[in-house]
DNA sequence: AAATCGGGGGG
DNA sequence: CCCCCAGATTT
C-alpha cells in the first residue's frame, strides 16, 4: 500500500472529514459553462473525454463542436471513414483516439444495437476506453457510483491526504479508487468528480495552487505541511534526443505533389506525409533525401533545392525536418512495396489529414 | 514498469 | 527553454 507521509504531528486523514457537501456547493458555483456540461448525451460525453486526454480544455472545445457538426451521432461517427475522421481530427494530436473512437462507434453500432453501454466494465471494453474515461462516462452521462480519477483528481487527492509518491500506475489508481469509494456521494458521483477535476483544473494548480479559494480548506494534509505544490511527486525527467529528417516535394510535369500514406500503427498513423525519412547516424540531409525517397517510393530524385528546416517537438524527441524541393529522374512508377501513395494537387493536400510538421512543409514549398 | 503517442499554452 | 495537460496501449 502507497505510503501515507503523516509524519510531523500531523493526524492521518479521515476520508469521512472530506468536506463533499462544500466542494459540491463550491461546483454549483464555480463551475465552467463548457460545451459538454450542457448534456448528458452519452456520445458526446464519451467524445469529450477521449478529445480532453492529455489535452487542455481550451483546446479541445473548437474541436469538439466542429466534429459533433460533422458527426452528430454515434451511427453517423460509425458510418465515416478513417480519414474523414483524421481531418477533422487533425492537429488534435495522440491520432489513434481518433482511429479508436471511429472502431468504438462501429462496435457500438453493430454489437450494442447503437446503445452506448453504461457500465464502467463494458465501457472500458471499447477501444481506447481505459479506467478513466470508462469511469467518467459512467457516472457523468449515467450516473452511476463510480469514480474517475484523471491527473487533476489524483493531484487533489495526493494533496489533501498527503500522499507520497506518484500514484499514477495502476497500483497507485487502484489506492485512490479505495480512498474515493467510501466518499463519492450516491446518486451524484458525476459532478462529483467533476468538482475534483474543475477544483484540479482552476484552484489546486500544479505549480502555485490557490489555497486560500480551496474549499477543501484547511481540511488539506498538504496545506498543513505547507507544501501543496511538492505533491504528487513528479517523474524523473528524460531528455529527448535531437532526430533529423528529410521532407521531399516531388513535383510531376502536371504540378502535382507525391504523397505517402503513413503505416496504420506508429507516430502519425494513417496520416499523409511526403516522401522521406529519417536520416541514418552521421548521414547529411541531401544523402538522407536521395536514400530515403528510393527507399520508400522506390523514386530517383533530381534538381533537389532546399526550401528551410521545419523544427517540431514531441514527446520523446525532437524532429528537425529538412524540406526539399525536387523533381523525378527517370520512372516516376512508384514501388510496389509502398501501398498507399497519391499524386496531389495544392488543392487536394489541403484536405488531407497531415501531422502538423508535414502541414508546415507545404507551407514552406507554397502548396 | 517503461516507452510510445501530438500539439499547444504558459511560465 | 521548460513543464504539463479530463490517459490509453503496447512492449
């Protein structure tokens, strides 16, 4: 069992103290008015938690209208394909939500006759539903007693019992989901953890959390211990190495541009791209150009001319994406190996779904 | 348990 | 530059 740091004097929390009734008055009070805090349509709930993974609010309501418009309905979101859900999608980041919550709409559709289950057990049964989000539909479009602890939740729970360590492995959740099980009120466990998210979200911030607004008050092990910000402890931090790639614009006699379409698994998958790829440990960008194009479309390259270095940061590297501009020598019959490709006109790229470093590559070669 | 998977906003 | 965000899945 996790650790409890009750060290210094200071009595170990009673989950009975948790102040329910005042952090749920606070809610009522303070709540944001959000796009999928007017409903309680399953699918849009559902669609706003796998869009708010990892993702800030702000961000995800521009989206979250523009593909509710797009597709209104779970069988609507069924009847899609791939890449008209990508597009939408695009920019959005982490893409195999996307490709998930379209397989998910299809199995809704053809094994639970259309009806979003509302069970945490069967929910997180659908692809790229997991213990949270299973938990977050489940209580706030059915109200069902369950909780739903995201990083917001487990930051307030890790401050007001003072707890020691990270807690985000499944062991760590599993503690929590004991701590919040005697405390999640019958009947309300939806906005409930709701008001742990939106406390998480605007009061007891990461860095400089706002105590003297908390309704949790004095209540709060950590703000005994006068160290608020020191839990959850945090993760060693990594550092990301430095990748460099090729981008080639390869242009036919008709101005159209070769693009590729990325393997169905991986970073950006099923996301277009231009032909290239990663260069190989001291090779030079025009070396990697010529290697990696032959390599992956099986095309010979000539009148390369560089067109800038587009810089973009994930989150285990750091891409320097060399953009070249060029044309084909000899056949321009791509190989056979590489099975999605398409010669696209300016106005067709656009509405193709890019990561946004190939998005800024045809910026830069004014596509 | 650790690595992978995006992109953007704020300090 | 750094950090973190309504996490899930794979290795």
């Amino acid at each position: 069992m996790p650790g409890i740091s009750g060290s210094g004097g200071v009595p170990a929390p009673e989950p009975g103290s948790f102040p329910v009734e005042g952090l749920l008055a606070w809610y009522r009070l303070h709540r944001r008015s959000l796009p999928w805090r007017e409903t309680r349509d399953p699918y849009r709930v559902w669609l706003s938690e796998v869009m708010l993974q990892q993702t800030r609010v702000s961000t995800v309501v521009p989206y979250y209208e523009r593909f509710l418009n797009r597709f209104p309905t779970v069988s609507a979101l069924a009847a899609a394909s791939e890449e008209e859900v990508l597009k939408v999608w695009e920019n959005l980041g982490y893409y195999a939500r996307a490709r998930q919550l379209l397989k998910a709409a299809k199995i809704v559709v053809d094994t639970y006759a259309g009806i979003i289950p509302d069970r945490p057990e069967e929910l997180a049964g659908l692809p790229g539903v997991g213990a949270y989000t299973a938990g977050a539909v489940s209580s706030i479009a059915f109200g069902q007693d369950v909780p739903a602890i995201d990083g917001n939740v487990r930051r307030v729970l890790c401050r007001y019992f003072a707890l020691a360590g990270i807690m985000a492995d499944k062991e760590g959740l599993r503690y929590l989901s004991g701590l919040l099980a005697p405390i999640l009120p019958p009947g309300r466990a939806g906005d409930f953890n709701q008001a742990l998210m939106e406390l998480g979200a605007v009061i007891c911030l990461p860095r400089e959390p706002l105590c003297a607004d908390c309704p949790l008050g004095e209540n709060c092990l950590a703000r005994i211990h006068d160290a608020p910000e020191t839990f959850p402890s945090r993760r060693e931090k990594k550092k990301v190495p430095v990748r460099h790639a090729v981008a080639a614009v390869i242009r036919d006699p008709l101005d159209r541009v070769l693009l590729v379409k990325r393997q169905h698994r991986g970073l950006l998958a099923s996301l277009w791209k231009f032909p290239g790829g990663f260069a190989e440990p001291g090779e030079e960008p025009v070396q990697t150009l010529a290697r990696s194009v032959r390599d992956e479309t099986g095309i010979d390259i000539r009148d390369d001319v560089f067109l800038g270095t587009v810089r973009h940061a994930y989150t285990h590297f750091r891409l320097r994406l060399h953009v070249f501009s060029c044309s084909v020598s000899g056949s321009r019959q791509v190989n056979g190996s590489c099975k999605d490709y398409r010669w696209a006109f300016p106005g067709e790229i656009r509405d193709l779904p890019l990561g946004r470093a190939d998005r800024q590559a045809a910026d830069l070669a004014r596509l």
